[in-house]
C-alpha cells in the first residue's frame, strides 16, 4: 500500500502495534479522534515489531491523514554497514555507563532522568553515541562485559549480549526517525514504550508539546507479556531456579520498559487517562501528579441506539466475547465458562468475535480447549466482525481479559441496549456498577467477576440471561449510564481543547 506524504501536518500520532494495522480497542480510538477533527490533518507513525507480523492495514485512512511513516523495529538488526574496529567515544559511553549506574540507585529518579536524556542526545544523527560504536567498538564491549560479571544472575553471555543488542538498537531507529519527521504542531503519542520514547525524543530536540494518552498503563501490560514470555531466555538449571524469583532477562526488560516510561512522563504534558485508577498508577510510575486528568472514551450515540428496536423480546441466550484471540484477553476462560453456562442452559452459545492472526500458537489452543470441552456445536469462532451486526442478536458482552483500562466494546453493548459480564479489571467494575453516588444509582448494568474464574463467570452470565426482569433492568441501567456519562461528543470536546493548549505552547505559535 502506497501512504499519502506531506510536507508537515498539524499532530503526529506516535502509534506502536495499532492503528492501521491492528483493529478493535486502542485502533478504534485512533480512528475516532482522527476523525472527529477534520479540519486538523495528522501524520501518523507507525512502529511495528516485523513486518511479516503485519497484514493488510484494517482501516481506510481518513482523508485528513496527510503524512505515513512505518517503521519495524526487528526486521534489520544487523550492523547498516560493514563492521570495522573502532575505539568508541569514551565521553558518550561514559554517559551510557552513568545512566545505567542511577537506574540502579534508590531515590536516584530526578538524577536519572537527567543522564537519560543527556544520552538520548547523544544518540541523534550527529551525536557522540553513535549506532556503530554501540555495535562493534571496543568501548561498547567493554562496558557489556563488565556489566554481565557484575549483575547478571543467568550463566549464559551470548543471551546477555544479544539481549542487550535486541533491546537497544531500535533507539538508533527512533533517534533518526526523530531527525527526519516533517514539522508538527504536536506530538500524540498513545503508549509508553517505543512510542513514548519517540515523543519525548521529538519534544527534547524540537520543543514541540507532548500529550500522552494511556488506555491501558503500557509497562504494566508489558510487564504481564514478559512473566508469560516463552522467548525471553532462562538458562538457570532446576537447582538455581526459584520460582519466586523472575530471570534476569525478564528484570532486564521490565525495567528497560520502566524508565522508558519515565523518560516520556517526564515529557509529556498533559499525560491522560482513561479513569482515576490508572492515573494513580501513572503517577505512582513517576508520572507529575499535576499533569495527569482523565478522559474516558466515548462513543457515537446515533450509531447504536437504532440497535435496540431489533433486539428480541426476551435476552437471546448468546454470551459474545469481541476481542482478539490473545492471551490477555483470557478467552480460554470463557470458552471453560461456557461449558458451565451449556449444563445449565442447553441452548446457549458462546461466540468469539476478533481475529485470531496475532497470536496463531493461542487461537489454535482455544480452538483445541472447545473441541476437548465437547463445545463444537455451543462456541463459535467468528473472526472479524462489525459490531453494528453483532449487538441485536446477543444477550451479554463478556469480557474475561486478565488487563484492560476502559473496553469499548462494554459502552458499544450498552448503547444497543446490552448488559455485560466483566472480569474486575481496569474501569470495568466503574462502568457496570458505578463511579460515585450518582452514578451507582442508575443501578448495575451487569456482573463483575474475578479474574480467571469461569464458574463465577458462567454463573453470573445465567442468572442475568435466565431472568428477564432482571436483565431488563441491566439493559436499562447500561442505557442510562453510556447517555450521562460516556458520548463521543463528551470526549471530542475534552481532546479539543487539549489540542489547542498543545498549539498554543508550540515553539512556532510564540
């Protein structure tokens, strides 16, 4: 696919694994804030792992998208020229060795931050630390060889040292995409991680304002992906393995995705999130307190409320999980649930709703768990599919996620008129029960179960569609909350002025 340049653009969405690429939750979000300005146009940047972990992009762009830049952090790792023998800058590595010395100091944050930065300089085109010394100097290996016999726990050097070529050399790919992005207004940027890192390069070098918009905390689930890893090496032999203890490597990466956070919330202002539990997590991860607020996400009203005259009259005995077939969205669980759920209501079918191509090795064990279940004839496997179409034929959205900040798919179902059942993550427990006095008395507008319990799950899921009354009453109570609280128009509003306060402060607006 050919992407539209241009020579500048009014904000640049920093994306990492989303949009265009991958559909439902954070994409959808993208794809409605893009939309909803179109008198702002927006460049996006793109930060994939490999290309071949993509497909077709699932989304048209906007017209109001003038500028694409794509980038996969994994697909060269290899030196960009011949290796040749070099001393290395010993100031730029002394900066390196610096940084890495604070990271591990108590109460050493603001001193940190500081040498971060100093070495996120240095890194830029033109700077003393350079990708070549970094890959092929004497300095460089010296620093690697003195930092594995002094810290690292595992036996095995050569997973040391590609485990610190793998983590790092992308920085040099984002120091140069920084160099060369057309001119902006502001700099948006959706996670953490990479994409966070890339904002506050951008902001340190061109002074641009930051906004950081968190759905779901970055580190945190990057944190979750890590201890269920089967990548990440671990070569202690059964007599030195605790299994209290994580390997090295997988503290290596937590705390490289760690102070990547900091690094972007010490740049970023405003940084938002979507309730008040997770800006208290973004300022317990070092987030300014006095920089944080929340916007929750909103949805378009006139799109779903049509829905709800083609719903049946009485709850259609369907439990629909729309999601991508991941583990973080623990869609074993409720395909266990639904056996539970069959027992008691033998009509009942359990329908998976979301692509199943990110994780191939998952989606084949959740096709094997139905088939062991006996499930063939009770749970679907859908694929892909408009939600629009979905909500008048089923009865509960479920969700069974082990993470998640504030779904989508729970204020889409309540706009159709459908109540959910959701495992007590993120914003879920706020949005079935209620964030304050007001607001928990519109009543619950379904279940909240714990995390990995499919008989809490199924249970809850047939008390709801085996009692009318009573799911009428959550159907009600869904519409009522989504209308008050949770509009599109409620959010736009919000982004709308977060986006002139961010043109306002640009370098080129004084």
């Amino acid at each position: 696919m050919t992407f539209p340049t241009a020579a500048q653009a009014d904000i640049v969405l920093l994306l990492e694994g989303t949009f265009p690429y991958v559909s439902g939750g954070v994409s959808s979000w993208v794809n409605q804030i893009i939309r909803a300005y179109p008198d702002y146009t927006f460049a996006i940047v793109f930060l994939g792992s490999r290309r071949e972990d993509y497909g077709k992009p699932k989304y048209e762009l906007p017209a109001n998208v003038v500028h694409v830049e794509e980038y996969f952090l994994y697909d060269d790792l290899t030196s960009p020229g011949e290796p040749t023998a070099r001393a290395g800058d010993p100031e730029a590595f002394r900066l390196s060795a610096e940084l890495h010395e604070k990271f591990k100091q108590l109460n050493s944050t603001d001193e940190a931050l500081k040498s971060f930065r100093d070495v996120a300089r240095a890194m830029l085109p033109g700077g003393k630390l350079t990708l070549d010394d970094f890959l092929h100097s004497e300095e460089s290996w010296e620093i690697i060889c003195d930092r594995y016999r002094r810290f690292c726990t595992d036996p095995s050097f050569v997973d040391y040292f590609w485990t610190v070529r793998i983590m790092h050399q992308p920085l040099w790919l984002l120091a140069r995409i920084a160099q060369n992005l057309i001119p902006v207004r502001a700099l948006h940027a959706v996670s953490t991680g990479y994409a966070g890192f890339l904002g506050a390069l951008l902001h340190q070098a061109r002074g641009v304002p930051l906004i950081l918009s968190e759905h779901g905390i970055y580190t945190k689930e990057r944190k979750i992906d890590l201890f269920k890893s089967e990548w990440i090496r671990d070569n202690r032999n059964v007599f030195q393995r605790d299994p209290t203890e994580l390997s090295y490597f997988r503290k290596m990466w937590m705390g490289f995705f760690e102070w990547m956070g900091r690094f972007c919330y010490d740049a970023a202002d405003p940084i938002i999130a979507l309730y008040e539990a997770n800006r208290l997590r973004q300022v317990a991860d070092g987030a300014d307190a006095a920089r944080t607020f929340n916007i929750p996400n909103g949805i378009s009203l006139p799109r779903f409320t049509p829905l709800r005259a083609l719903r049946p009259a009485s709850p259609p005995p369907v439990l629909c999980l729309i999601g991508r077939v991941v583990p973080i969205k623990d869609i074993k669980t409720f395909i266990r649930a639904m056996r539970r759920v069959v027992n008691q209501m033998p009509a009942a079918e359990g329908w998976i709703a979301g692509p199943e191509d990110e994780d191939r090795a998952y989606a084949q064990e959740c096709h094997d768990l139905v088939r062991s279940l006996g499930l063939e004839n009770h749970v679907r496997f859908l694929g892909f599919q408009k939600v629009d179409d979905l909500m008048p034929k089923i009865g509960l959205t479920i969700l069974s996620s082990i993470s998640e900040a504030l779904p989508l798919v729970i204020l889409e179902g309540y706009a159709a008129g459908v109540p959910t059942v959701s495992t007590d993550v993120g914003s879920c427990r706020q949005l079935v029960e209620g964030l304050d006095d007001a607001d928990r008395a519109i009543g619950p507008s379904g279940a909240i179960v714990n995390i990995a319990d499919p008989q809490a799950l199924a249970d809850a899921a047939v008390a709801l569609l085996a009692d009318g009354e009573a799911w009428q009453a959550a159907s009600r109570a869904g519409i009522a909350r989504v209308e008050r609280y949770y509009t599109d128009h409620m959010m736009f509003d919000r982004y709308r002025q977060v986006y002139a306060g961010a043109f306002a402060r640009c370098p080129e607006a004084r």
